[in-house]
C-alpha cells in the first residue's frame, strides 16, 4: 500500500511540474477598436493533442489571468484541460488584463464612443476564434463563458453558430421581465480594491456556512488582481480599474431587454452554476434551461456548496470535471 502511494505521489509531483513547466503565450490582436489590441493567452496541451481547441471568456470585473489561468494549488481550469489534449486559449477584453484600456479609463476623450457593451465586445471574441481557427487550421471552437462572459458568449454563439463547437455557459445573466430597485449607471468605469472584492464573494455564501473560497484567493489572488492593472497604485487606496459597461447590459436584462436571445442557440451547450449562485439564480437557469429550445443537445448541471465564483473556490474540481465529460461527450 506504501509503495502504490508513493508512486501516485510520485505522478502527481511530475504532472504538477508539467504544469508549472507550461506556461501560456500572450498574443497581442488588433481589436474592433483601431489602435487597440486584445490579448489572447495560449496554453498549449500537454503529451497528447487532441487537435481541439477551447476558448475562455472572463466575467465582469477581473480577467482571464485571474479566473480560468489563476492557479490554486498549481493547478488552474486552462492547465487542466491542456493536460487532457486541448489547445486551450483565454481572451481579455479592452480593459482587462493585458489587453489595452479604453480611453475613457484614463479620463480622456473617447472618439469612437464604444463602451464596450455585450454587442460590441462580441466583435473581439470573433476576432479571437478566426486566429485560433487560421492558427490550429481548426473547423470549430469550444467556446466557455463565465458571468457576463457567458452572455455575451451565448450572443456570439447566436451569430456564428458555424465556428463554435460545444457552449459551456457558467453562471451567465439573462433576461428577467421583472424591473430592479436600481438605476442603469452613468459611470464608464469602477475602481474597486482586491480586498472589497473578495468581500463581495465572501458575502455571496450563506451565512451559516463555511468558507468556500480557495485559499489562494485570500492573498495571492488579491495580489495578483492588482498586478493586472498597470494604474493600481496611482490611485489611494490601491484599486483595479474596470469598465462598468457589462452592468448596463445586467439593467437591460434584468428589465426585459436583454440583447442574448437564449432560443436562438443552435449548438450543443451545457449550462452550470453553483447551487448558492444568486446573480445566476435557481428560477433563471431553469427558465434558460427551457429556452435552449434550438439548441442540438443541452445538459444542465448544479455544483453544490458553490456560488457565482465557483472557479475559485473548493469545489471547482467538480466544475472542471463535469465540462471535460460534456466536451468528450457524442
């Protein structure tokens, strides 16, 4: 019995120094936006290649580094699907990570006027997917997005169906037909400390449970976030700077004008969230459930002990596993 655990312990050290090993390329694109690039980050598979590629789309506030490349445990969601075979790729939009910033952000003179909507940023994700299709000389795309990332990712799925594979949607918003207790916000962009945030994820736990975080998010990720903007420490105290153009898309569907038309999905699309999740509540995913009515096949899966940030927490390893069964599946 000792001998077989040191030998798995073993395999466990020399896969975990794979990973560490592979590190992901940083391609700079031109976007919609000329003058302004995005970056797509690639992670290449590990011993074999299945000739397929997925590409990440990150939510709201912090970019891909920081959600599907953050590592926890030395292990991230991009790492762990390269280690199955895939050609793995994660976007930042303007604004985020290490793709450029908007104008605005920096108080000056927007001349294009783009605030980086669900409809206008859907142009940089069909940037993304024609370079990996022209790169690996591919068909299709599996295409996985979280939050507002999921959103605009079904959009994108709506529009061209013929590039897209299989859709994972992670906790995406859609339409409510109800009215909010708040106002579309005028603001073009929040400034938010590392610290606020992990509170607000905090706060997304019910109260008489345990901590569902990571432990990594605790520090490193807090860290790691402030790295990501280049502006963090011109500000007191210490902040990130993001577009705040995804909450006019959340008071549009959430007021009965979502521009995510969920029937018109043609593909193969799986639907997750974490059984605490209320930005992507119980009532909604039932209802976009339903709507997938177009859709090839659809599967719809809820992680318990979780919530909208479940890629960051200890559960997270039933998220992978279950969007690596729906991509191998027939």
């Amino acid at each position: 019995m000792k001998k077989a655990y040191l030998v798995l312990l073993l395999i466990t050290i020399s896969c975990s120094n794979q990973m560490k090993n592979n590190l992901p390329i940083d391609v700079k694109l031109e976007s919609r936006i000329k003058g302004k690039q995005i970056n797509v980050a690639h992670l290449k598979p590990m011993n074999k290649k299945l000739n397929e590629a997925v590409l990440f789309i990150h939510g709201a506030s912090f970019p891909s580094e920081l959600a599907s490349g953050f590592r926890m445990n030395g292990v991230s969601w991009m790492d762990n699907l390269a280690s199955t075979g895939y050609d793995v790729y994660s976007l930042d939009f303007l604004g985020y990570g290490k793709s450029d910033r908007y104008d605005y952000m920096s108080d000056k003179i927007e001349k294009n006027k783009q605030k980086g909507v669900g409809k206008e940023v859907v142009q940089d994700i069909d940037i993304a997917i024609n370079y990996i299709l022209n790169e690996l000389n591919i068909a299709k795309v599996h295409l996985i997005g979280h939050s507002w990332g999921a959103t605009v990712s079904g959009h994108y799925a709506t529009l061209f169906p013929e590039k897209i594979n299989k859709l994972i949607l992670f906790a995406p918003f859609i339409q409510r037909n109800g009215s909010t207790d708040w106002h579309k916000t005028d603001e073009l962009y929040k400034d938010l400390t590392p610290a606020e945030r992990v509170e607000q994820f905090i706060r997304q736990i019910p109260k008489e449970q345990d901590l569902t975080l990571a432990k990594e998010v605790l520090v490193e990720w807090k860290n790691k976030w402030l790295e990501s903007d280049p502006t963090s420490k011109t500000r007191s105290p210490f902040s990130i700077r993001y577009p705040r153009a995804w909450e006019i898309d959340l008071y549009n569907c959430w007021n009965g004008n979502c521009f995510f038309d969920v029937s018109k999905i043609e593909n193969s699309t799986l639907l997750i969230r974490g059984e605490w999740d209320t930005a992507f509540s119980f009532e909604d995913a039932e209802k976009l459930f339903m709507q997938l009515e177009n859709a090839t096949s659809k599967r719809y899966v809820v992680i318990d002990k979780s919530t909208h940030v479940l890629h960051l927490e200890k559960n997270r390893f039933a998220l992978y596993d279950e969007v690596k069964l729906f991509l191998k599946s027939k």
